[in-house]
C-alpha cells in the first residue's frame, strides 16, 4: 500500500468500474425503454437486430452438445466384453 504506482493503479481501476457500470447501467436502460416503446406497436426491427446475437450463440451450441452427448451415450450403452 506505500506504493505509489499501486494507489494510482488502484485509483484508475476504482474510476474505470465507476464510469463502466454507470454507463453500462445508462445505455442498457436506454435501449430497454427504446426497445419497450417500439415493441408495443409492433415487434420491430431493432427488436430483432438486439435480439438475434442472443439466440445464435444458444442455436450453434445445441447441435454441438447433441453430438457430443450422442457419442458418449454410444459408448456407454455398448455392452462390455
């Protein structure tokens, strides 16, 4: 702690989470409410542009864990000699 590089590092990390999570907090309210007001009229564009990256990680891993369990369960369900 008598450093003085550490205080300073430490300052800039507690001003970074200060300034992060506030804007974080901003822009995530904003677009939710942008968001709410478009979406109840109809299911807009800007709904599905913000809400396909959420989807596709969910759809690509699927397939994958189908695979992956499917060959363990082969090799578990064969009988032993």
């Amino acid at each position: 702690m008598q450093s003085s590089y550490f205080r300073l590092g430490f300052g800039n990390t507690l001003r970074f989470f200060a300034v992060a999570v506030a804007l974080s907090l901003v822009i995530g309210f904003l677009l939710a409410n942008m968001i709410f007001w478009h979406s109840r009229r109809r299911i807009s564009w800007l709904t599905l542009v913000l809400l396909i990256p959420i989807f596709l990680p969910t759809a690509a891993i699927v397939p994958l864990w189908k695979v992956m369990m499917g060959l363990s369960l082969i090799h578990i369900s064969e009988p032993t000699r």
